[in-house]
C-alpha cells in the first residue's frame, strides 16, 4: 500500500464534484484526479505540500477536466488519459489503454473501459492498493447518467466493477448519497442495511466529510444498480 488518496470537493453546493489528490509515498509522486475547479486544488496541494507530476482524468466531461491545463500551467504535470479520447481531453500528453497498465511510482494503474456514461470512460484501477476510482460510471447508491451509452452498455461496465474483489475501495466522481436514497430504500434487498448506509453517509456529511470511499463489497449490496445480476435486472430499475 504506497497510495494515499485526499479528497478535494470542486464547485461544492451545485454540482459537488470529487477530485482527489493521490499521492505514492515511495517515489514521492503525485496525481490530480479528475480536476474540477482550481481553487479547491491548488489550495489543497498547497496544504498537502505537494506538487502534481499527473493529472489523471476517467472521461472527457468539463466538471471532470476543466482544471487540467490550469495544473499544466501551474505545475507542468502531464494529463494522462484514455487514448481513445485523447481529442476530447484538454490537455491531452500521455494515452492509456484500456486492458494495459499505467506505472504511478511503486504502483500500478489498471486501465478498464466501462464506456456508457461517455464512450471511452476508464475506470482506474490500482489492485495493490485496493482502490478505483469510478468517475461517473459508479457513484454512493447510483449510477451516472446514459450520456453516450445503452442500459446494455452500462450493465456490462458495472459487471467489470462487480467482478473487483469485494474489499476494494471505491471513489466516485460526485456526492450524490443522499438523493439517491430513496431510490435505494425502494429497491432495497435488505433494508436495514440500506438503512445503515444513509445513516452513516448522513453522519459524514454533517461533518463535512465525504462518505466515500465505501468498499465495493458493501456498495453491492446496497447499490440497486450493482445488486442487479441479469441485464433483465437492470432494465427494469430504468421504468
Ligand atoms: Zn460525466
């Protein structure tokens, strides 16, 4: 375990945006993910004493990638991003591919493809340290919106989270608990542990705390849209 991950909320109160800070300890490296809002970054790199050798973005969006030639200007760290997409990423410098493997320091990025949100959204998964970061595919009790996707599309990216090993910790794109709550309730399994969920987020929230990042295993049995095992499932949460 060599990741640290601090997270930033960027354009807080309307769109709640999570970006997040990752550090690798034994090379000393850092990474922006996913820079939403410089002010919040900056502050936040300043506070941490750090500088960013990357900037890692999930898709193309503008609340996912606004920042990106701010912190090359500031920091002259390179963007890295799905190659696929590289005209749609400001910035653009270094190509991931989906399948392959980015080197952060000591650790490793795996790259997944879990186009639906946007076609060419990546999912970067780093096993040793038992973290991903899931943009706007996965969000606390939700899912992203079909922007350039199918149900059938999205389904496919969430059975790629849903094969990760159940203590992973996931860190989503945006805050949206408690709007989806009672979505979930409705949909719930077991209630009661639904329940637990909200309360704890509710808790985290209060004191201005993000309520991720919750380990997937967890997230699966509370998340309507990664309970559902059959794209029949699936479907039907849309009606
Ligand atoms: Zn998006």
């Amino acid at each position: 375990m060599v990741l640290q991950v601090y997270p930033v909320l960027c354009r807080a109160g309307y769109m709640d945006n999570y970006s997040y800070i990752l550090t690798e300890s034994k090379s000393n490296l850092t990474a922006v993910l996913d820079p939403s809002e410089t002010e919040p970054i900056v502050a936040a790199l300043q506070h941490l004493k750090v500088t960013p050798t990357y900037i890692f973005n999930t898709h193309h969006h503008f609340d996912h990638t606004d920042s990106n030639r701010d912190l090359k200007k500031l920091y002259g760290a390179k963007v890295v991003a799905n190659k696929n997409d590289s005209p749609r990423i400001p910035g653009f410098d270094i190509g991931v591919e989906p399948g392959k493997t980015f080197d952060f320091g000591q650790t490793k990025a795996h790259i997944i493809d879990v186009s639906a949100h946007t076609q060419g959204h990546i999912l970067w998964y780093f096993p040793q340290d038992k973290i991903v970061f899931t943009g706007d595919t996965l969000f606390n009790l939700c899912i992203g919106g079909l922007f350039e996707g199918t149900t059938t599309e999205m389904f496919a990216a969430l059975q790629k989270i849903r094969q990760l090993p159940e203590d992973v910790l996931f860190y989503p794109g945006h805050e949206y608990t408690l709007p989806s709550a009672n979505f979930a309730l409705n949909n719930a399994s077991d209630s009661k542990e639904v329940m637990a969920y909200i309360q704890r987020a509710k808790e985290r929230l209060q004191q201005h705390l993000p309520v991720a990042p919750i380990a997937l295993g967890i997230e699966k049995k509370c998340n309507p849209y990664l309970r559902a095992d059959t794209l029949e499932n699936f479907t039907k949460l849309f009606r």
